[in-house]
C-alpha cells in the first residue's frame, strides 16, 4: 500500500538536484525509502516525484514496517591510536572546537539541516577535471611540462631527479563528452540496487576492513538505509588538533612533505613531470553467477602505460584512504555519489566515467596526494596479490587525520600567527564570494539549458514553419515568375528548422564543460571550511598556552613546542591555499577559453546559414 507522509517543514528544491519542493502541512506519497543518506523519494498532490529531506517529514507509523535491529546497527568510530603517555597531555584541553550539527528533532519549530544530496549533479560530492578527455589537444595536455602548468616550477620547485615521462592520453576508448545533459532526469532511480552498498570487498576476512569503515582519526560519517551506506563530509577530522600538538615524538618516515617558500608564498614540492591517468573501458562484470552485476573502469597511468581495472567501490576505498590520511590538510572532494538504479545505463556508465576521470585527474594535479603510497597502489597495482598487500597496509596507516603534520617539514622560518589569521580570514571571504558565485552560475546554466532543449528551439521551428506556410501561398497565386520568391522563402523555413537543431544540441558541446567545472568547485569549495576549521581550532589552543602553562597543565617548553606545531599546520594550509589559486586560474581560463570558441562556431555557424538563406533572395 501506498505510505503517506505529512510535511514537517518547508522544503525549496535546489535545482539539479532531482529534488521536491515541499511545504509545512503537505502531506505526500512515499515512492521510495531506500535512498539513504537522510534522503527520502516523495511523490505530491501534483504527481511531482523527488527527493525530501528524511527529518522533514513525519511517516505514518502505523504502515512502517518492523524494526530491524540489524539494519539499525551503525560501524563504531574508532579513534586514533595513541600512546598512554600522550593521552596524560589531553586532560588539560576541552574537546576541539567544531561539532558535527545535530538533527533537529520532530515537532522541533526549526528544520534540521539538509543532508548531502545521494545524487551526483550539483551534488557537492563531485569533483573533476575533465580536461583529459576531451581536450582538443591530441595528447590531452599530456605532453605539457609542470612549468606551463599551475603547479608548474615558476611557483613550485621542482623535485630533483624525478622525472615522470609523458604519456598520450588520445585513447580511443577514453570519454570525449556526453551526449545527455543533465544526465540526472534521464535515469530511472525507483528503487535501489545494493551491489555498491555490499560488504562483500576483495576479502571480507581481511583484518583492515572495519578499520575502512571507521577510519582512524579520518572522515566524519553518517549511516543511511543500508549497514554500509555513508556520506562523507569532506576534509573533516575527528580527531582534535592537540593529538599533534602535545604529540610527544614525531614519527620518523621516508615519506617526508616539504613546504618551501616560493613566489608567491609556501608552496608544495612539486614534481618535474605531471602525473596523470586516463579512466576508460568501461565493461559490465558480474559475480555470484550472474546475481550480481558492476562496471569496471580501466585506468592507465602516464608512468606505467600498463592498465589496471577498478570498480567504483574501489575508488571509494580511494577515496576513504586520502580522506582518513589528508583530510586535515588538504581538501579532499567527494566522489561522484553511489547510486541506485540506472547504473547500467548507457548515459549514466559515460557520466560516471567522465567524473571518475575529472575527479582521478584532480588527484593527479595535487604533488602530495599523488605520490602518496595508497594512490600509486592505486594506479599501479601489479595483480590481485600485490593490491590486496597493499590495501591491507593502507588501511593500517597509523599517520592519519591531523597526525600528517607530523610528515610535514617546512623550509622557513616559523610563521607569525597574527598574519596567517589574516590571510585565513581573507581566504574564507573569497572561497565564500567564490561559492556563491559558482552557484549562480550553476542556476543561470542549468536555466539557459533547459530554454535551449525547450522553448528556444520551437520558436525557431516556428518561425521556419511560418516561412514555409506562407511560401506555400505564395505558390499558389499562378502568378508567373513566383517560383524564385517562393523557393527562397521555403529554403529561409528550413533555415531556422536547422537553426532549432543547432540550438537544442549546443549546450553540450559548450555549457556542460562550464556546467561541470563550475560543478567541480561548488565540491571542493565545500571542502575548505573544515580543513581551515582545524588551523583554527589548533590556533586557539595555542592561546590557551599562557593559562595552561600558569596552572600546570603543561610545561613552558611544550607550549614553544606547540606554537611550533602551528606554524607547521599554517604552512601546510597557505600551501594548499596557493595551490587552490594557482589551479582555479588554470582551470577557469581553460574552460572559459572552450566555452567561448564554442560560442564563436555555434554563431558563424548560423551566421553562415543565414547568409545563405539570404543570397537566395533577388532584387528588382
């Protein structure tokens, strides 16, 4: 039977997001309760179906069905391993500043906070850089050096004797653009599919495998419908920042990060050659004898030219490792999100593929990430053996959350704090400026593409279809000599029939690509408030120093020793600042380059077949 539910709250629908606009005291139809992540599928009065916020709705109890404690249980957060004698140090502290918000609860006169949207358009969960597919350039930018790039050795120092060779990236398999957008509306999701919720991994016995679902000292992590469901938000720790302030040995690694000062300020060490890697291949696999299907990606890195294949859980496990390991340092966007039905679609496998593509090529772009230990396992895996060995230790890496400042070695001086408050404060405003902006365009994008697949093109059609009529008449007057005119004026009709076409099919040779950089950034913009939050948080434990060192809470030297620390965490953070400017140019003046040449044939285009259409017509 049909399960009704009644509105809590209103609810306005961002567009893209597949989502249901609702208001107080509506009452609408459950169609699906297996979206998770705090999301719900609601059909109203008007047979609009989408997606409701689960906690603004009140379900009628009497037809839910009965309480599985199974499905209720929740994996346990682990937190981060330390010493006895380190934990003697946290006694002296509150816990870190920064909270998870909480869910307001029913009957409460405020909504509860929105949860993450589960779908992948204009989600915040998608990052990318799709610039290595579909590039015009037959190498995909490959054959570009680092120096012409914005990591490149003008801002960044190269590292000495590593010298990654170029590859070409004009795969004939590799996604060149989509033929759909947006690709959300096109898809069936009634109804979810669990072969990318299973708990089934490469080897469920592995011992690091609980450790993946709770992460040491990474992710923050929210249970949906299914055991194994989890939405991620990004660079978010929980660990506090004094597990590395009042540490009491630094551990002592190969896998040192140096921050220098460069031209414009910290920097990461970058390497001589770019990383990169081409997502292509998609084939349809299964399993359990056929009960159970997944696509799996063949990735080929630039290093190797030697292809290994993933499915998207496995970049998920990716995605949960950089997390887990970097996510106090460096923001980390989300991954296209899991899905439901609709995943063996055409449309759906391309949209997915270019995503995976834009967001694998991201990782590739930042030098700390991509010559991390777990990402190269990734990359260049030698058989089952050797990635099974090598996520087991992944998943055992003990250098996580704020504890990857202890890797961290600044060529600089100390920072002064008062300064690196300021330039944190002028960063946040831009990154805020910056968001709303994406989301204008996003708005005014997804506007116009709805006008150019819609209306725009049957007014043109119009037009033509009233050129046509009228030569028709003109063509039955039997007045000799008619035959020029009237030729002239059906060939016009036609004309603007061509013209429709044009304008329903440019959207995806121009917009989509601003549509999903911009899409892009409205992700890993979402990510630097956490991460700056950390810097923050480690700040003013800093200066509680004073106050502490007065009652004995800590030693004089452990204070020095923790505004030390700091100064490390800030350079980190202005690394990865200068590192966000230095790409958000390149980015932006790549795709405002392809959107506007775009442009510019789309309209000679149709100048070229007006003129046409005009040469047609005589003069007496």
């Amino acid at each position: 039977m049909a399960l009704k539910a009644q509105v809590l709250y209103d609810f306005t629908a961002e567009p893209g997001n597949n989502e249901l606009t609702v208001k107080e005291g509506e009452t609408v139809t459950i169609t699906n309760q297996q979206i998770g992540g705090g999301w719900i599928e609601a059909q109203n009065s008007r047979g609009d179906v989408g997606l409701v916020p689960e906690d603004y709705i009140e379900l009628n109890k009497s037809a839910l069905p009965p309480f599985s404690a199974a499905a209720a249980a929740a994996p346990a957060a682990n937190v981060g391993s330390v010493t006895n004698s380190d934990l003697s140090f946290f006694d002296a502290f509150a816990p870190a500043a920064g909270t998870q918000n909480q869910v307001a609860g029913r009957g409460s006169s405020t909504p509860p906070d929105t949860p993450v949207s589960p779908y992948p358009d204009e989600a915040d969960r998608n990052g990318g850089d799709p610039w290595s597919s579909w590039s015009t350039d037959p190498s995909a930018g490959a054959s570009n050096n680092w120096a012409s790039n914005p990591e490149g050795t003008q801002t960044g120092k190269a590292a000495a004797g590593d010298s990654w060779a170029g590859a070409s990236h004009g795969h004939p398999q590799a996604y060149q653009g989509p033929d759909i957008y947006p690709y959300p509306y096109l898809i069936d999701y009634t109804g979810a599919d669990d072969d990318e919720w299973d708990d089934e991994w490469d080897d469920k016995s592995a011992a690091g495998f609980n450790e993946a679902e709770s992460g040491d000292g990474g992710a923050m992590q929210r249970g949906g419908a299914h055991a194994s469901m989890k939405l991620k938000f990004p660079g978010f720790s929980k660990s506090g920042p004094e597990l590395y302030l009042l540490c009491k040995q630094i551990a002592k690694g190969k896998d040192k990060l140096t921050i220098y000062m460069g031209e414009v300020g910290p920097v990461w060490l970058y390497p001589e050659s770019q990383l990169d890697c081409v997502v292509a291949d998609p084939k349809k696999g299964s399993k359990m004898y056929g009960l159970k299907s997944y696509i799996e990606y063949q990735i080929t890195a630039n290093t190797t030219n030697r292809p290994v294949n993933h499915r998207y859980k496995h970049f998920d496990w990716l995605y949960e490792r950089l997390l887990d390991k970097f996510g106090s340092a460096i923001p980390i966007p989300s991954l296209p999100d899991k899905q439901v039905t609709g995943r063996f679609e055409e449309e759906f496998i391309k949209m997915r593929m270019e995503r995976l593509q834009g967001w694998m090529s991201r990782m590739c772009r930042h030098p700390v990430v991509a010559s991390s230990e777990v990402f190269q396992l990734f990359l260049t895996y030698k058989d089952e053996k050797d990635w099974k060995t090598g996520k087991r230790k992944a998943e055992k890496d003990e250098t996580v959350g704020v504890m990857i400042f202890t890797t961290i070695e600044p060529e600089a001086p100390d920072l002064d704090t008062i300064e690196v408050e300021n330039k944190c404060d002028q960063f946040s405003r831009f990154t805020k400026a910056m968001d709303d902006g994406v989301k204008e365009i996003l708005t005014v994008g997804h506007e116009h593409w709805k006008r150019c697949t819609g209306p725009l093109p049957k007014e043109y059609q119009r037009i033509g279809k009233a050129f046509q009529n009228l030569s028709s008449v003109f063509n039955s007057s039997g007045y000799q000599g008619e035959e020029t005119l009237t030729d002239a004026m059906t060939a016009a009709g036609k004309t603007y029939e061509e013209i429709a076409q044009l304008v329903a099919e440019q959207p995806k040779k121009d917009l989509h690509f601003l549509m999903e950089t911009n899409n892009e950034y409205k992700g890993l913009l979402g990510c630097f408030p956490d991460t700056i939050a950390v810097h923050k948080a480690a700040i003013d434990k800093v200066k509680e120093g004073d106050k502490l060192v007065a009652t004995s809470k800590i030693s004089p030297q452990e204070k020095v020793t923790m505004a030390k620390r700091v100064s490390t965490m800030s350079y980190a953070l202005q690394a990865e600042m200068n590192h966000f400017h230095s790409n958000r140019i390149y980015d932006y003046n790549r795709v405002m380059q392809q959107y506007l040449e775009e442009q510019v044939k789309f309209y000679e285009t149709i100048a070229a077949k007006l003129r046409q259409a005009h040469s047609q017509f005589t003069t007496m």
